[in-house]
C-alpha cells in the first residue's frame, strides 16, 4: 500500500523526528512510503511533492489538471459559478485525485484547510491524522471555530494517531470518536547522540540547569525563571542554560524582559538554536535538565534525556506521567507552580542518593522500539 506522509512543511528543522520517522517507515517492505510538504519548495530535493510552488508554468499546470479532473469528476461544475475555484481546488490537490487507493497520513490537523478537507470527504479518501496537544487540549478552549473543525476533522478521519494516552482521551473527550479509532504509538527519539552523563554523586557549584525547547508560551521557559529567582535567593548557586531558537518575536520579548526584569542577565545563558547532534558541546557541563512545560504530548527531548541519564524534573501535564514515574526515574512538579520547580530541584541537589537512584532508573526507562514502533505503524495502516 502506498502512504502519502503529509507535513506542514517538510522537513521542519525543529522535528527531526519526521525525517527519523520516514527513514525508517522506508525500510519497510509492506508499505511504500511518499512525502507530500504543503508549504516551502526546494529545487534540490526530488523525491517529495511540493504542493505550493510560485511561477506562471506551475500555475498553468494547476489549470491544465485541474481542467483534467473537472471533466473527469465533476463535469457540472463548468457550467457553475465555482468552476474557477473548482479548478484551482482539484489542480492544486491533484496528487489526492491521482491516488485514490492510496491512505494519507497528515501530520498536522489544521494542515487540513476546509476545502480539503471537503475534497477528502466528497472522494472518500482514506486519511489519519497525527495529534498534537495544542489542536485538541489548547485551541479549542480558546478558539470555537478552530475547536469545531477540529471535531470534523476528527470524525471523518479514518484513523488517528497519538503519540500518548493522554491525547488520547483528550480527543475523545473532545470528539467523542470511537476510542478503538485512535492508535497510540510511542516515538522513538534519536539515541544515536546521547550523552552519557556521568554519576552525579557530588554536584559541584555552579549547578548548571538546563531546557531545550522551541520558544512557545505554552513551554513556560519564561516562567521558570521564577525558580531560578528562588534558588538564588535560597541560596543556591545555580545557572540556567536555555537552548532553543529565538525567532519567536513575543515570546523572545518575554524572555528577554524577564531575565533583565529579574537581574537574572548573569545567571541566565540564552544559546538560541542549537542542532541535536551538537548537544553534547553543551550537556558536559550541565547536572538537571527541567522540562517546564505547561501542554505536552510527550517531548521528543524527555526519552533522550533520560537515556543520557539526566536527572529529569518536568511538569506533570499531559503524557509526560505515562514516562516519568515520580522520584523513581524522575521527579514531577505541579504544573505552571514554578515554587514547587525549585523545591523539587533543591530534593534532587540536596539528596545524593535520591540523585544516583533518579540517574539509574533514567537509563533504564524503555518507552519504544524502533522495530516495535515500525510494526506498529505498518498494523496502523493495513488493517
């Protein structure tokens, strides 16, 4: 069977996993696997479909298929007032009418823009979504419009797919879908980089804390610097390594305001974007990793952690409890209490063995195998 793995934008430098996720499901010898990328265009790369390209001759062959499977498919639509939009629908979406026998697999919801979502469901085409925490815990709190389409396009999927239990339930909550209709599959992360961290029996000042996240208000980065505040007041001397790209023009406000704002400008180091593989510049110096975040599904950083044996203190939303049991291969903190971050973190410094324990347990923790995960993907599709 072929499967069109469908992105935003492919491939998105902040989810490696994607491209890790394809190499493998591309070894496999009962599905053929093709990429479909939305958004951007690269002359260099020839085994994806681009759907966007700019120029008048892309446009013309957006009209000419278009055209194609207007006469095909809908032949009354020429004498309608949509035929132009018809065209430019059917055009533009062509690789879904040229494959009908074929599943699509879209990797982002709202990736799914209204008029094709209605072409997949006047098709009937066989298609799975991939959840995200923020489409189904975040935005439909906030936004009804974008919590009404995401139920329809939760309905009309023929499967889904989530990375954790707890989206799970949240989509079923949301949606209320059959709960037999969403497959959980665990990611497997990239372990061929880790870092392993040696025993940290004795911790010597400064204690060197770190996160890696993308710049999202949702990941709290900001907001722990009220920990930081604490600990140093407290009397501990610690110092805060952020690695994550700044390009997010409010949040990099935010984060820059309140480092100045709370005379944190020498305790705070900002390292903006740095690649997986490159990790390990920085990890040598580094004792506690905290992941502050406030919306998770489960963070493709945590398992890479954990097997370098980091001592983990994460917020305990969402997944995250489905892989860190508290105080045996981790710690959890009350999430968006950033008090309680700190006391968590002065346990973990003051209590050595607790420490040596928590570093164990981090390495042993097993949440998927890549064989397993492909195997679990293939029954995902051919069932």
């Amino acid at each position: 069977m072929k499967i069109f793995h469908v992105f935003p934008k492919y491939s998105n430098k902040y989810q490696p996993y994607n491209k890790r996720l394809i190499s493998s499901l591309k070894t496999s010898s009962k599905i053929e696997v093709e990429i479909v990328s939305l958004r951007g265009y690269r002359k260099d790369i020839n085994n994806i479909t681009f759907v966007h390209k700019d120029g008048i001759f892309n446009k013309l062959i957006i009209f000419f298929w278009g055209v194609f499977f207007l006469i095909k498919t809908d032949i009354k639509a020429f004498y309608k007032l949509r035929f132009r939009k018809k065209v430019r629908l059917y055009g533009t979406y062509r690789i879904v009418l040229k494959n009908p026998n074929s599943l699509f697999h879209f990797h982002n919801i709202h990736s799914i823009n209204k008029n094709l979502l209605d072409l997949l469901i006047q098709r009937d085409c066989k298609f799975i979504v991939s959840l995200r925490g923020h489409d189904v815990t975040i935005l439909p709190l906030i936004d009804l419009e974008a919590k009404n389409y995401t139920i329809k396009v939760l309905k009309h999927a023929w499967k889904i797919h989530s990375v954790c239990e707890s989206l799970k339930n949240d989509a079923i909550a949301l949606s209320r879908v059959d709960s037999n209709k969403i497959n959980v599959i665990y990611r497997t992360p990239n372990l061929n980089d880790l870092y392993p961290v040696k025993n940290l029996d004795n911790i010597v000042a400064p204690i060197n804390i770190f996160t890696v996240s993308r710049m999202h208000w949702k990941k709290c980065v900001s907001e722990s610097f009220i920990a930081i505040k604490d600990l140093l007041d407290k009397g501990f001397d610690v110092h805060y390594h952020v690695i994550g790209d700044l390009t997010n023009g409010t949040e990099k406000e935010k984060i820059i305001y309140l480092r100045k704002k709370l005379n944190l400008e020498d305790r705070i180091t900002l390292h903006g974007f740095v690649k997986e593989h490159d990790y390990k510049l920085i990890l040598k110096k580094m004792h506690i990793c905290w992941i502050p975040t406030i919306n998770e599904g489960i963070p493709n950083t945590l398992y890479f952690f954990l097997k370098s044996g980091f001592p983990i203190i994460a917020s305990n939303t969402d997944g995250i409890p489905e892989v860190i049991k508290h105080e045996i291969n981790g710690l959890l903190f009350k999430p968006y209490d950033f008090l309680d971050l700190a006391n968590k973190t002065i346990y973990l410094v003051n209590n050595s063995e607790s420490r040596v324990s928590i570093q164990k347990q981090a390495r042993l923790t097993v949440l998927q195998e890549e064989n397993n995960e492909i195997k679990e993907y293939e029954r995902l599709y051919l069932s």
